[in-house]
C-alpha cells in the first residue's frame, strides 16, 4: 500500500478533530494529550495515501530525530478495518531505512510475528536512538522470550531526583539509518538514497 506524510499543523481544525477522536479511540480518555492541538507535539503524520484525509481510518504520528522518524503514535477509528490498517503502517513504515519505533504489549507482539518487521537488540543502538536524558535509564530484560507475547526486549525507566518514578517494559523496531539523515524538509527526509514521500 502506498502511503502519504502529512504535517499537522497544515491540517484544519475539523480534521485535527477527527483525528483527536481516533487517538482517544486507541488510547482511552485518561491518556496523555487531552485535546486536539495537544497532538501537534508530534508535527508529522502518515496515513495510507488518499486525497481525502477526512475519510482516513488510521493514522501515525512521528518525531524527527536525528537518526530518524521515530514513530509515537498509532490510532484507528475502532473499526476492524482501522485497527488494522494501523498495524500495516507501523509495519510498512518500519521495513524503511531511518524508522523506528519503541513498542509494548499486543503491538510488540504482532510485529515480532511479521518476519519483515525487525527488532533492535543492540542496547547502544536503543540508547542512541532515544538521546536519553540522565533521568532516563535502559536496562534489558534478561528473562525475555521472543515468543512470550507478555515479555518485552527491555524496561525504558523514568528517574526523578535519583528516585524511580515510572517504568515501562518495551521493545525497538525499525530499520536505522545508520549514516544519519542527511537532508530534511519538514516532515519529509531522506537517508542516503531513500527519500520519504
């Protein structure tokens, strides 16, 4: 399937609304971002390509990080269709050079089982890829089972004066790009040969 990168700040109001719906579909009402505007934190979007984005029933959101789009939200309408469209985002986008994405629960589990989808197992490669500030900590799960759909690759924590405060069990997938991203225009980069559009 081909997809389509958007920024949201180009989006109206209407559809940042539509997709605020979605997101509070996908995360629940209690989740971090309590109203439209909130998800422009992550300026970048991709949704499967379609002139109409209004009539979208999935979508990703991303950061640009130095060494890639770090994809940090997947959202569908509920529908069967919109969860799994969702999945086949995250999987598509995850296959190209220079994403990746930190993943927990049933979604680490579905994308461990698609053979395309490769996981990132080098504790530096993670640490890199995350720029952890000195309040954050990487440690691997040295029980961790591949094939445990409750086991995950390792704990992302979070410290606050030397304090643990919150502790999340996660793990990497993406295809790195590894010379960094050398060119990029708002939402659309490219790593070495391979452009985003």
């Amino acid at each position: 399937m081909d997809y389509k990168i958007f920024n949201s700040a180009e989006l109206s109001e209407e559809i940042m609304e539509k997709l605020f719906l979605m997101y509070s579909k996908s995360y629940g009402v209690t989740s971090w971002f309590k109203k439209p505007v909130d998800l422009q934190k992550y300026a970048c979007g991709v949704i499967f390509n379609t002139d109409d984005i209004s009539s979208v029933n999935a979508f990703l959101m991303f950061q640009v990080r130095k060494f890639g789009n770090k994809l940090s939200l997947g959202c569908h309408d509920g529908s069967d269709d919109g969860k799994k469209k969702s999945i086949r985002l995250r999987i598509e986008m995850l296959q190209k050079p220079g994403w990746y994405a930190e993943t927990s629960g049933k979604v680490s589990w579905i994308l461990r089982k698609h053979i395309p989808t490769k996981m990132i197992r080098d504790i530096h490669t993670i640490k890199t890829l995350l720029d952890l500030p000195e309040n954050e900590a990487i440690k691997i799960n040295d029980t961790f089972k591949f094939d445990d759909m409750e086991s995950n690759y390792y704990v992302h924590e979070f410290y606050e004066d030397g304090n643990l405060v919150y502790k999340n069990d996660e793990t990497m997938f993406g295809t790195i790009c590894f010379n960094g991203i050398h060119h990029e225009t708002g939402c659309h980069r490219s790593c070495t040969d391979n452009v985003y559009k």
